[in-house]
C-alpha cells in the first residue's frame, strides 16, 4: 500500500472494526508503526523539509535521544541515526535547508546536529530547560530561536557560543512556533506573545488569552497568500482558541471550540477534559489536526468550524503531531503525556510513532 | 409570531435572525447560536454555544456522516466539538458566540457593573464545578475571562516541569519528596477550588476586588505600578488582603529580612517563586504576583526550609530565595535568572542585570508588560505597603497560632498576619523540593 498520493489508509482501517477485536488498543486506526521507536516518551516530531528529497523523520524523547528515520514512499521506516543529550528532548526542528536538526533538552542546552556528518554540537545555553526550538530564516538573517523556563527567548548564530539577542517573556516558556515573519510564543500564567522577524526579531504584541487556563501548544496558521495570519492555542482544558493577528471583526473571527473531551451523551454527568498535547496545520489545505491525552486525533477546518475527523481512542495519551512538507503524511506519537502523574507512568509500555495518510482525510469542507 | 423554544433553552441557531420572539427577560440562557452557515448536512455542526460550559452538550443540528471505522462513543462526534466564539469584545450585544458573552449582558445596562460582577462570581464557581470533576490537569493558572487576571491561588506546572522533577528525584533515589512535594501541591489546589467554590463573603470580596482593578494588558504586564498592588490585592485570600502582601514581601521587609536570614533563607522568597530556577511549582510564576498567598497558606510567604535554602543550586543564596523575593517586587521575576547575593544587591542587581540580558531590542524599561521594571521602581511602589512580612510571635493571639502550627488551615480561620518567623521552615514546600532537585 503506498502511503502517498493513494486514499488507501482508511477504506482498508474500516473494515476490521467489525470483524476481529483486537484485546490490544495500542493501533485502532491501523496506521503504519515507526519501527525503533524511542524507548520513552516521545515529545516532539518533525519531518524533514521539501528542499530534501524524501521524507525524514524525527523525535525527540524522554529517554534523552532524538532518532531519525527514512520514510518510504511504501510506507516503510528505516532508522537512520541517533543523537544523544544528557537529559530529556523537548523540541526539535530542521534547518531549511534540511541538513541540519537542532534539539532542545532539559539539560539546558540545544545542540545543532549534522546530518551528514552526524556529529552534534552544543549552539545554545540557558538557565533552565530549553523548551521550544525553531529555525528562522529571514531574507537577512538565520538563526536559531530557543525558548526556555528560564523566562527568555534568545536567538543564536550557530557558529557564537552567545546569543544574537535575547528577549525577556513574563514566565516561562510553554510553546512557541515560528513562520515567517511571525513567531507566537505562549507562555506560564496563560502569557501570550506575538513577535515579527523582519529585520530582527522584536516584539510584536502582547495577547489577552482566549483561554481559561494553562496553555499547553500553539500552531500559527497562514491566509490563502501563503502569509502568516493568526494562531492556533490550545490549553489543558481541551478547548483551541483560533486568534487572528488583525481580524476585520475580532468578535466573530476569533473563536475558541472545545476538543477532546468525553462525550457528552449524558449531559448530566460531568464530561472528562483532556489537554490538547499538540496542533498542526496541514501545508496545503490550511485543515489542522489536534492531538489530546484523551489518545485521539482529530481533523478540524477552521474556516467551516467544523470537525473533519475523530479517531478512535488510543491506549495511551498521543503526546506530539506532525505533517510531512507536502501534507501527505500525518505521524502522530503515542507516549504517556504525564497528564495523569507519576502513578500511570510504566516505564515498560512501549511507545509508539504512526503514520497516516493525511491527503484526503484533511480536505477542507467545502462552504456553500 | 411564537416565542422561539430554542432560544428558551440557550441554543438557537439563528440569533438575531431569528423569526421567532427572543424575549429578553429569559434569563439569558447562553448566546444563541450566530445564524448557521452550514447548509448541507455535512458534519461538524455549530452546536451552539454554551458559553457557561453548563452539563448541557448541545445536540448538533446536523447529523455528522460517520466516517468508516470511526466512532466516537455516542454522539461525542459533534458534541465535544462545539464552536464558540471568544470575542474580544465581551461587551458586544449582538450574539456572536462569545464564549464570555456571559458577561455582556445587553440588558443589564442599567444594572452596570454590578450584574457582571454577578456572572463572573457564578462563572468562577461554574468552572471550579468542572474543574474539579473533569480529571483535567490540575496544577493550571486560571481567568474566569479574559481581560481578567490569573485568579491567585493557582498557578502553572506544566507536566514537562513536573515530568523532569520526577526524574531528577529518581536519578537521585528521592522519589519520596517528590510525591509528598506534589500531594501538597494539589492539597493546596483543592483547597483555593474549594473556598473558590465555595465563595463566602471574605474570598467574594477579594475576588472582586482583584478584578475591578484589571486595567488593560493583564497578564504578561503584570507588574507594575497600579497593576501591581491590584495583583496583590488578589494574592491574599482572606489573608492578607491586599496590598499589603506582597509588597511587604518585596521591600519592606527586606531589612528584616537580610538581619534574618543571614543563614540564606529567603522568607517571602518561597512566594514569589522562584527564581530563575526550575520550572518550580506554582510559586514560580505569578506574574499574578502573590502566589504565595495562593497556596493557601498566608505562610507561604513563608522562608524556605533554611536547612534546603543553603543547598540552593545556582548561584546558591541568592537564587531563589531572594531572587524570588526580589522579584516579588518586580513581580515578575525575569531578573531572576541571575543569582543575587543579598537582598540588597537585589535593587542595584537586577537594575543592571536586567539590561544586559536583554540585549538589544526591546529596552527592558519599555518593554511594555514592564516586569521589567526595574526593581527600583518596583520597590516604589511597594513600600506602600506597611505591613511586615512576619509577625513576631507576641503579636498573634492563640487561634492564629494554632492555625500556624496546624498542618493545614482551616477555611474561614486562615489568619490574616503573615506568619511568624519561628514557624517559617514548616511552610515552604516549594522551595524545599525544589531545591533538593537543583
């Protein structure tokens, strides 16, 4: 079964819902099992991006390694290499030229890792776990921007041990995510900040959040131009807030809906809200997907407000999301989230990375 | 012309558009759903809006095409899937989904400021309700509505932080502390729920208080000035009332301080939390300022256990001690990621520190949440409070002794003086994990 270009996937997904249970939860979609997968939970994905040819993938986990695999066209995955850090992965990204990945740890440092030559070194420090890492390349400057708990964002040249710049967050850096020219970062105590990127990087505005409490992932999105226009946030009470930067009516553009929570058919007892561990855009359609610590995905088009998909419920939270450069593929991480605390952590559950074939499932719907 | 059912009931799809009545006096169910734009039946319906998150799922008005092999349990399809707009204007009358329409009530005009006051008490206590039953993540800052600051008493742990603090203590064989850490923690949280919840007349008037005083940009801003004695009028609970709290953290107190805590304990620092180290828990953050009072425990304020205080990581003394303490003032420590030697290196330090680190863009004194004030200011305008940050023990009377010695308060009896100095090691658990993990 070819993983790109074919709607496959899920006709064939279908089927075996009726006919055979299988006692195992850990693959109710069916979808393609990264081989090698981390031996802890996984806390970021990325894919390589399209000046690459091919599709690379890789995670960043709790057991200190960030992996790379080969995707093939059919759907195979071959482990390719593996980096270590002296603590947990939060956040990796690639370089856009596809030759380099840099990763953020807990051990305070991010590290810039050669693909080619597979060696790692260390481009960042901080005074605290680096959260969040993002490659920026703007028409007159590259670099990398770590976000951190230390409360700082600060911006890199890979080849200088100090940083370019260094901008102060009022608390602790939650998530980030850039797209040029615009970088969101949401932090602790439901902060919001939006940057822009021209020339240098520079605080852009300062955003009341739509949400009630802790934000857990951000997402910007882009307007049919191709230019960044707003954000996706999602908060540990199973609630998206879709913001745009400068919405003609704010009060009807900007909207909040609410995500994987156990249904509500029994309106009188209290329903179950999950965090929303992850979002992501797809790159061609503009859909998002949404994964929680409830175990499910869903597809959702912002612009129609409306569901596309859910997922069946995995047996453990869905920690990290991602889209390959051109939307085809959709790999979701299957890893324990900590939602739950230290007692639901088993340290023996294996932790899983699937794809799917996003194509056709992340068609917008069409507005009449 | 009929008196339209739906909208009786808080869900009509057309809004204004409506043909029927919306008769006004109806208690205002919830905004009614904005005119709908899907036609078809295609999935994902507006369910509409239930901006009060009551048990109630609104039904979709369409029914979703099940895709193949997906099904969520019952109608969870669409029901978990509700749109609601938050708009920023929550003023605005016209029935766009605003999830805080709640609290624009077109009709109440007249009644002003008193009426909204009404709904966001209710919507509090609502969301503590849920809050409470949901198995969401509960080490979470909270804000009944957006313009509105973090309601004191919660504040951020992100599972990350958590995540790390657990595998520290296992590197180091500590896991014990971790869990007592993390019981006390969600102790404290169920307790603000429970008094939020609960809301009598003490916690209602300090609630609102703290709300009346949001000027514009909350959050991040939160430190300065007249924002800053607003954020700590919400710290205190029935504690301390306002302003008094933290700003006696930050400055007045700190010549007490520095006599005292020469072995490097850091009273007022457990509040604020902490300093540049670690994610830390709750006490870190607060730009909604007086964590500290947040845990419940006026005595949060309370110094670190002094035996963990010197173990201190970075920088030793001055980290989070007074780091934290300092930035009690500054109320939002970004200066805290440099360790201070001693409080009062503090106002001179993170002056100078302050720049530098933030290199050049943004001026740390024009960024415009300020925290960066520059902790002189800052200490302005705190010393406005007079209170002292410890009591000496002559000075309580035998029940808010015992309240101090107890292992927890007691709702309704929580006393409103700081704690006194004697009793100080007994409260901060904060620090104390944290410095056992750095």
């Amino acid at each position: 079964m070819s993983l790109f270009g074919s709607t496959s996937g899920f006709g064939t997904g279908g089927t075996s819902m009726f006919g055979s249970t299988t006692a195992d939860n850990h693959n109710p979609m069916k979808d393609i099992e990264v081989t090698s997968p981390p031996d802890d939970s996984i806390s970021c994905l990325a894919f390589s991006p399209h000046t690459l040819p091919g599709n690379f993938l890789i995670a960043g986990s709790w057991a200190n390694d960030v992996r790379c695999w080969e995707v093939q066209d059919n759907g195979q995955t071959i482990p390719k290499a593996q980096q270590m850090h002296t603590g947990p992965v939060l956040d990796a990204c690639w370089s856009d030229d596809g030759s380099k990945v840099f990763t953020a740890s807990c051990d305070k440092t991010a590290k810039m890792w050669d693909l080619n030559s597979n060696q790692a070194i260390q481009i960042a420090q901080h005074d605290a776990p680096v959260k969040t890492i993002h490659w920026i390349k703007a028409p007159n400057y590259s670099c990398v921007m770590t976000g951190s708990w230390d409360k700082t964002l600060k911006f890199w040249d890979t080849r200088s041990p100090t940083p370019m710049m260094t901008l102060q967050l009022p608390e602790r850096c939650y998530c980030a995510d850039v797209v040029h020219p615009m970088a969101a970062v949401a932090t602790a105590e439901r902060g919001l900040i939006v940057y822009q990127l021209e020339n240098q990087p520079s605080e852009f505005r300062r955003i009341d959040s739509p949400l009630k409490h802790q934000h857990r992932c951000v997402a910007i999105f882009k307007d049919k131009v191709n230019k960044p226009t707003g954000f996706a946030l999602g908060s540990i009470e199973g609630r998206v807030a879709i913001h745009y930067i400068n919405p003609p009516n704010p009060a009807k553009d900007n909207f909040t809906f609410k995500c994987h929570r156990s249904n509500g058919t029994n309106t009188s007892a209290p329903q179950d809200i999950y965090a929303v561990n992850g979002i992501a855009f797809h790159p061609v359609h503009g859909t998002l997907a949404t994964v929680g610590s409830d175990g499910r995905f869903s597809f959702w088009d912002k612009d129609a407000r409306t569901k596309l998909k859910t997922s069946e419920q995995l047996d453990q939270p869905i920690s990290a999301c991602c889209f390959n450069h051109n939307g085809n593929i959709f790999a979701y991480a299957s890893s324990y989230d900590w939602s739950k605390g230290h007692e639901f952590y088993n340290p023996q559950k294996k932790n899983y990375i699937f794809l799917r074939n996003a194509a056709e499932e992340l068609k917008p719907r069409n507005k009449k | 012309m009929g008196v339209c059912q739906f909208f009786l009931r808080g869900y009509c799809r057309f809004g204004e558009r409506c043909w029927n009545e919306h008769p006004r006096g109806a208690g205002r169910p919830g905004g009614p759903a904005p005119p709908s734009q899907v036609t078809s039946g295609r999935g994902g319906g507006w369910g509409s809006s239930n901006q009060r998150y009551s048990s109630v799922i609104q039904p979709s008005t369409f029914k979703s095409d099940t895709w193949g092999g997906s099904r969520d349990h019952g109608r969870g399809f669409f029901g978990s899937s509700d749109f609601g707009s938050s708009g920023g204007g929550s003023r605005n009358a016209d029935f766009s989904q605003n999830r805080f329409s709640a609290l624009a009530n077109s009709q109440s005009v007249a009644d002003g400021s008193k009426d909204e006051e009404e709904r966001l008490l209710e919507c509090v206590v609502k969301d503590m309700e849920i809050w409470e039953s949901s198995g969401q993540w509960i080490f979470s800052s909270y804000s009944p509505m957006k313009e509105k600051l973090n309601v004191s008493g919660f504040s951020d742990v992100s599972p990350e932080e958590l995540r790390l603090e657990y595998y520290d203590s296992r590197a180091k064989n500590m896991i014990g502390n971790y869990i007592d850490a993390v019981q006390q923690l969600a102790a404290q949280w169920k307790n603000r729920l429970l008094q939020l919840k609960a809301l009598n007349s003490s916690t209602k008037a300090a609630l609102l208080s703290a709300f009346k005083n949001t000027g514009t940009q909350p959050s991040p801003a939160f430190g300065l000035g007249g924002q800053q004695t607003s954020s700590f009028g919400l710290s205190s609970f029935p504690v301390n009332s306002s302003s008094t709290s933290a700003s006696s953290f930050s400055f007045k107190a700190s010549s007490s301080l520095i006599n005292s805590s020469s072995s490097g304990t850091s009273p007022a620092a457990g509040v604020s939390s902490s300093a540049g180290s670690a994610p830390a828990f709750g006490a870190t953050s607060s730009p909604s300022a007086p964590q500290p009072a947040g845990f419940g425990s006026p005595a949060a304020p309370s110094a670190a256990s002094f035996s963990f205080k010197t173990a201190a990581t970075a920088g030793g003394f001055g980290t989070s001690g007074f780091s934290g303490f300092g930035s009690a003032a500054a109320v939002n420590s970004s200066s805290t990621t440099t360790p201070l030697p001693a409080f009062g290196a503090f106002n001179a330090a993170t002056a100078t520190s302050a720049s530098p680190s933030s290199g050049a863009l943004f001026g740390q004194t024009a960024s415009a949440s300020g925290h960066h004030v520059t902790s002189a200011s800052a200490a302005v305008t705190n010393t406005t409070a007079s209170e002292k940050l410890f009591t000496p023990k002559s000075e309580l009377s035998a029940e808010e002794w015992q309240q101090f010695e107890a292992k927890e308060f007691t709702i309704g009896k929580i006393p409103l003086k700081p704690p006194p100095l004697e009793l100080l090691n007994a409260y901060d658990l904060l620090s104390l994990f944290r410095n056992n993990m750095f």
